[in-house]
C-alpha cells in the first residue's frame, strides 16, 4: 500500500514538471514571437502581397504589377474615378518584375 502510494506521488510529480516544462516552452516560444515582430516589422512589400492576398475574388479588376515606377505613377483613386474599375497596386519599390509570378499562376 505503502509503495502504491509513493508510485502515485512519482506520477503526480513528473506530471507536474512536464507541465512546468510545457509552460516554460510556450512563454519561451510567445516571448520570441514578439521580440521577432518588434525587430523584425513587417516591410512594405509584405504588407502589399497580404493585401493583395486578402482580396475576394474579381474585387480589384485592374491588377497594376511592376516596379517602384508602377507604384509611384498609378493611383487607384484616378483609375477608379476615371474608369470606373476598381485596381490594386501590386508594386512596390526594389521590386524586380522579371521575379513576380503571374497573377494566374498566384490565383491557383
């Protein structure tokens, strides 16, 4: 009786380290996660490909795709007022356009 009790203590024991560890790891993992958003903010060209991944299809009927000359030169206020299509600047500066995939290649 003696010993199942002492067993049952053992059991409770490592139970409790492995969620002391568990614990440890995930504020270990959160910590990181943070200080890695606060080093490391996310730039300007993965901002525009979330954007334009947040899209719902046939939203934006014009897709401008180019370098930093597509996204200084093409405003989609004026495509909108002047066409009357709406558009997404899918450009940004340091943009090499030869490295872009296809927008039906992205769309599958």
């Amino acid at each position: 009786m003696i010993e199942e009790r002492h067993l049952g203590k053992r059991k409770r024991v490592k139970l409790k380290r492995f969620v002391k560890g568990l614990f440890f790891c995930l504020l270990f993992l959160a910590g990181w996660k943070a200080v890695v958003l606060l080093l490391y903010p996310s730039n300007e060209i993965v901002r525009t490909w979330h954007g334009f991944y947040a899209l719902e299809k046939g939203e934006a009927q014009v897709l401008v795709v180019g370098s930093s000359h597509a996204y200084a030169t093409f405003d989609p206020s004026v495509i909108a007022r002047t066409t009357g299509m709406s558009s997404y600047i899918l450009a940004s500066n340091s943009r090499c356009v030869q490295r872009l995939p296809s927008p039906e290649r992205i769309r599958r």
